[in-house]
C-alpha cells in the first residue's frame, strides 16, 4: 500500500511538472524602427531555448496594433489599426502636445495608441462618445510630481481625459 501510494504521488508530480516551462529572464533593449522603447515593471522578456518571449501587447502597441483576447475562442487576436479605422486625425507629437500645453504635464514617461478598454470607455468625453475609441495613452507627471494617465482621441485634440492628480 505504501509502494502504491508512493507511485502515485510521484506520478502525479510529473504530470504536474509536465505543464511548466523553464525560462529565464532576458534582459534586453528592446527597439522600433530604431527607436529603443522602454517596458514598464509589469512586463518581462524571457529566453527559452534561445527564443526571445514579449509581451504581445507590448510589442502590439509599439507598432500601432490592437490586441485583445478573445475568452471566447481563447483566442489572442491582433488587429492593424490603420486597416481598421483609418490613419489618425490626431497625431503623436499633437498629443503630446496636449500633454504639455493643455494639462501641464512636465514628463511624459510613455504614450501608446490604442483602443481604450471597457472602463476606460466610461470616463470618456460625452462629446467624444460617438467617436472611434483609439486614444493615445501617456503615462507621466505634472509640474507638481503627480503621477498622471492622459488619453487623448485620435480623432480631436480636444477630447481627452486624466486619472491621476485628484481625477481632473
């Protein structure tokens, strides 16, 4: 009875073990088209035999792509967002623009372009509800040292948003 109970446990430790994978950390610079773009604390690159794992939304938000997943079909779709809407009204540097000038943000510390999620969708302009949701998302500080999260539309400049220094 114990050999048994013995088998069992080791067996049940290798089916166990059967569904990790071993990695490593990979620390990495990681750049688009030429620009080297710095992750946040929450993502991580991995090495596993000598393939490089990143975060898909990540490196679909630096090339200007949406990704989502789909619980559904447990599906990671990728969609390119030009394809889909069209090129922006807005561009980067007339966001940024708005981050600087229009909030007073002192340092913009990262910006993608994206669809705004579902709780993000609640906050926008009520002028802008009818507006396609891709936003350009920037993470940084005012002049004050609050951290701040700025979205402004693709559509108009003049549709944006703040979380962060007291929810302006």
């Amino acid at each position: 009875m114990g050999l048994g109970a013995g088998l069992l446990l080791a067996f049940s430790s290798l089916a166990y073990a059967s569904d990790k994978v071993e990695v490593n950390l990979f620390p990495v610079k990681v750049t688009f088209e030429g620009e080297e773009k710095q992750m946040n604390e929450d993502y991580f690159v991995f090495n596993h035999n000598g393939n490089a794992y990143l975060p898909a939304r990540f490196v679909a938000e630096n090339l200007k792509a949406h990704v989502q997943y789909n619980d559904e079909t447990k599906t990671i779709e990728f969609y390119n967002m030009d394809i889909i809407v069209g090129a922006p009204l807005v561009n980067e540097d007339q966001a940024k623009l708005v981050g600087y000038e229009t909030v007073g943000m002192k340092k913009i510390d990262s910006l993608v372009y994206r669809l705004l999620n579902k709780e993000e969708l609640k906050l926008m302009p009520e002028q802008a509800k009818h507006l396609t949701p891709l936003y350009y998302v920037m993470e940084g500080s005012t002049q004050s040292g609050e951290r701040v999260t700025l979205y402004v539309s693709s559509n108009e400049k003049s549709h944006y948003f703040m979380v962060g220094a007291a929810n302006k």
